[in-house]
C-alpha cells in the first residue's frame, strides 16, 4: 500500500455536493499538508470554468484546459499560507478511472513545474514530493485515489489509502512572527523595461531569502533544539499559538565585498515594511525544524508574491498604455480568512490600497470557492502607516559611482506594544 491520506470530513462533503449537482468532467485542487508518516488534506477546491469553454466531456482536457487548472493552482498556492500547498488535484467524472490516469498526471506535474518556478528556496531532503490524484465516479460514485512522484519524470501511478476523519487539523499549531524588510536591489543601467526590473528584483529576493534562511528562529522566546517536539502536553482540540522572533544576519552579499563586481548602477528597487508571517503544523508530533523552515519559507512566499503582484499590475498598465508616474508604490496588505470546517486553519489574500473587502471576498470565491463575509475576513494584522520622503544630498563622489544618487525613503512606521504583532503593510519603491 502507498502513502496515506488523512482527509477533513468537509472535504467529502464538498465533493458529495458537486457530485449531487449532475457535474461532470468537473476538476479541483487539493490542499493540505504532508508529513513522513501520512498526509492530512483539509480542503477543496474546484477550479473555475474557463470563459467561453463547455464542461469537459469523459475525461479528456483540452491544452487550454490544462493550462487554466495550472494557472488556478499557481493562483491558489499564493493564498495558502506556511504548512499549506496544494497536494494534488481530484476530477469528477463519468468514466472509469483507468482512463483518466494520463490525463491526472499531465496535471499533477504541470501544477508542480508551475508552482516550483516561482519558488526561492530549494527543496529539503524530508520534503514529500508524491502528490495525490483523485477520481470519482460521478455516477457510481466509486473513488479511485493515486500517486506520483512529481521529482521523478518516469514515476508511474502508485495506489493510496483515502480516509475521511472529523477534527483533522482542530489541534494543529500555529507559529507566527512579524518580520522587517528591508530590502535594496540595484537596477542596471541599460534597463529598458518593468520586465528588467522584475529579473533584478526576483535575483535580490534570492540573495535576501539566503538571509532568511540562515536566520535564528526563538520560538516562545527559546532557541529550541531541531527536534523538539512542539505540542507535548497538548490537550485535543485545543488551539496553540506560538510565537517567533527571527532574527537574522546581514545578507551575505555584504560579506564578500572582496570578490564581488563592480557593476554601474541606473537606479534601485528599494522593498520596505513590515509583514505577517504564519504556518500551520500538522499534529502528527511537530518537530521545531519543522515549524522553523515552514515559518521562513512564508516569510519569503509573502513578500515575494506582493512585489509580484506589483510588478504584474504595472505591467498591465504599461500594456494599456496607461501613464505610471509614480515612484512609490505600496504593496497590497495580507488578509487572513478562516476556512469553514477547518479547525483553526485559515487562508489569505491580498489587499490593495485602492480595493475594498468586498473585492478580496469575490477572490475568494472565485479561486479558493470560499463563502466569507466581510466581517469574517481578519485585516488587523498589517495597517498601513504614515509615509514620508526625505532626500538625502551625498557628497561630490567621483564619476561613475556604484549609485549615482541616493534617496532614502522613510517608510512604513511600525507602531506595536508586543514585537511579535504586525502593524505594517510592506511598500516597495522605484529609484531611478
């Protein structure tokens, strides 16, 4: 028998409703988390009908099908926060399984490929990397559940245990920290477009999750050894909350002065703010190296994806020809959504200045399928604050100086009585 799959009884009952519908040809995304042991799936979600397309017949999906599931998932997996990612994907169909089985690995390793391009880190030894396909019959209602090892490209469907349970992640911790970025990224000279400016910024997120990774995590105010367990003692069903300060060190690109290269420099990316980070643990005994590289790969997840979405708004304007004038841009704020049925889980969006809540629950339904109401949403954890611009006048240097002017931006203040409390939405600005 394959690996195990320990699954939210809301997650049956999602699919008992689709299945009831008279869907067919209907294909979602599975979330959840995975551990050594088993793996814990918490949510469902289908994927949008694609605009001008008719349900899928049988059980074959178009290339512009396949590329939307690809898309969705790529969209989901930046409202998920640490601990949670998309496991795999699930299709309602009314033909048998056996020939749905290439059509749910073309899925399966182009969410994977689509996903992983856009990560900064790079996998761990103990990362699990078999993801889960699900088949249901929608007239005989028979599942059929499988894996694939994404890692491996001649990895063959392997057979999985698939069980409901009530409470699955009722008593999973949560670690959360609040963070500082301050983050500079040069920009050439020859740069000729957002696109460049978009390759700098993504080579300065690298250098600086370097930084991340190698920070000091005290979890409750102690550094903890690896293999600590996080929740001995804890009572059932009860809610744990830890917090952490990361503290880390300066980025190692001031550390090899000697050999780097001087490069003339056009302008800069200035990142400044504040931001929330969280992960959720699975309750299958949590170890503090576990709650540590979840923590820091949401740290970085968050800021990379806002400066992302940033860079994909301006890139939309630039395309409508609308003027940017702006060289200040504030990086839309995270907003935290409980999932109904999920314990204590919840997923996240993120807000622009100019946006309302109303628009962050519409995307919530459009991607995650997510009922919320307004008051449900929680916007308390990143505010924006007072923002000032002061110039700073540099003495005559010599001609071709690494930065040929330098304006320091004061950004966003953080106001908080508890450190570990984010009250700070992140800005970025452009230089030039």
């Amino acid at each position: 028998m394959g690996r195990g799959y320990i699954v939210e009884d809301g997650v049956e009952n999602y699919l008992s409703v689709l299945c009831a519908s008279g869907a067919t040809g209907v294909v979602g995304l599975l979330i959840g988390q995975s551990s050594a042991q088993r793996d814990f799936v918490v949510m469902a979600t289908q994927t949008p009908q694609r605009e001008g397309s008719t349900p899928v017949a049988g059980s074959l999906l178009s290339k512009q099908d396949l590329e939307w599931t690809t898309e969705h998932a790529r969209q989901v997996s930046r409202m998920l926060p640490g601990g949670l990612s998309v496991l795999g994907v699930f299709m309602i169909t009314d033909v048998d399984a056996k020939d749905t089985l290439n059509t749910l690995r073309q899925l399966v390793f182009g969410i994977e490929n689509l996903i992983s391009r856009g990560h900064l880190w790079s996998l761990a030894d103990d990362d699990i990397t078999d993801r889960i396909t699900l088949h249901i019959n929608s007239k005989t209602r028979k599942t059929v559940c499988r894996t694939f090892d994404v890692k491996d490209p001649k990895s063959t469907a392997k057979p999985a245990d698939w069980k409901y349970q009530s409470g699955v992640c009722a008593s999973w911790p949560m670690v959360s920290c609040s963070l500082r970025v301050e983050l500079l990224v040069p920009m050439p000279e020859n740069r000729t477009s957002l696109e460049d400016v978009e390759k700098c910024l993504k080579e300065g997120l690298k250098t600086w999750t370097q930084q991340i990774e190698s920070g000091v995590c005290l979890i409750n105010g102690k550094r903890l050894p690896d293999d600590t367990e996080l929740t001995s003692g804890q009572k059932k069903n009860v809610k744990q909350i830890l917090k952490v300060q990361l503290l880390t060190t300066p980025s190692c690109q001031y550390e090899q002065r000697t050999t780097a290269v001087v490069q003339q420099c056009g302008g800069s990316v200035s990142v400044t703010g504040a931001v929330h980070a969280r992960a959720y643990l699975h309750s299958n005994k949590p170890k503090a190296k576990l709650a540590e590289k979840l923590l820091k790969r949401d740290v970085v997840s968050t800021v990379a994806v806002r400066a992302q979405m940033l860079l994909e708004e301006l890139l939309t304007a630039e395309e409508d020809s609308k003027a940017i004038s702006k060289d200040r841009f504030a990086l839309p704020r995270r907003v935290f959504c409980p999932v109904g049925g999920a314990g204590p889980v919840c997923v996240c969006d993120y807000q622009f200045s100019d946006e309302g809540l109303a628009e962050v629950t519409d995307r919530l339904k459009e991607i995650l399928d997510i009922e919320a109401a307004e008051q449900d949403l929680d916007v308390t954890l990143e505010t924006a604050g007072d923002i000032t611009e002061t110039e700073v006048y540099p003495e005559p240097i010599a001609e071709k100086s690494l930065v040929p002017k330098k304006i320091n931006y004061i950004g966003v203040a953080v106001a908080s009585a508890v450190a570990l409390l984010a009250t700070a939405a992140s800005l970025l600005y452009l230089d030039y």
